[in-house]
C-alpha cells in the first residue's frame, strides 16, 4: 500500500516496464556506443517483465490462462498480447483490452523519447 493506493502485482510490473523504459533512454544518452548491447539486455528485461505480466493478470483477472499465452506475449508482444485478451476475454472485451494496451505503447514511446531528447538536447 502506497498513501493508501493498493497495487496488484500486474500493476507493479507495468510500472516496472515503465521504469525499465525510461532507463534504456537515459542509458541509450549516456553510453551511445552501447545502444546495441543495452537494447539487447533491455528487450530480454521487457521479455521476462511481459511474461510475468500475463501470468499475473490471468491470476487477478481469476481466468483460465488461454494455452501459451504468456509464452507468444512475451515472444512478440504486438500480437501475442491482444491474442491473450482476445483469447481470454472474448472478442469485445478484448478488443477493448487491446486499445489500452496499444494506448499504453504509445506512451511508453512518448516517454522514452521526451526522456532521450531532454538527455540529449538540455542536460548534455
């Protein structure tokens, strides 16, 4: 509990992705020629984080795990993730799930690049 907000353990990994995104960034201005080794470890920690995710959404949500789910999410998440909502929620209910998935990229990429650019522009 945080100030009287309760966060579930899928919550808490979205904030570590969140975290994990805006540190990439920081770490993509301050060791540029370290951009391929700090994206490869940076997309196996998105990897594992979106694995855990679905499992811990599947147990707060109280469903059925639809079969591999986790497992084609955290291969190749912009189809595994809304074939795990569609697949466990059902067609409308998924959809709509996958919108704010989709919503939730966006803003992760805003973030990383307004991160980067204010690394690269104003404080170096």
């Amino acid at each position: 509990m945080l100030n009287g907000i309760t966060l579930n353990q899928a919550q808490i990994i979205l904030i570590c992705i969140t975290v994990s995104m805006v540190l990439s960034a920081i770490a993509d201005v301050v060791w540029p020629q370290a951009s391929r080794e700090i994206g490869f470890g940076h997309s196996l920690l998105m990897t594992v984080l979106i694995f855990l995710w679905v499992k811990a959404h599947v147990r707060i949500e109280n469903i059925r795990e639809p079969r591999g789910s986790a497992f084609i999410a955290a291969l190749f998440a912009p189809i595994g993730i809304p074939v795990y909502f569609v697949r466990g929620f059902g067609w409308q209910r998924g959809m709509l799930a996958s919108l704010k998935a989709l919503a939730f990229l966006v803003v992760l990429f805003l973030l990383y690049l307004m991160v980067w650019y204010l690394g690269e522009n104003v404080f170096l």
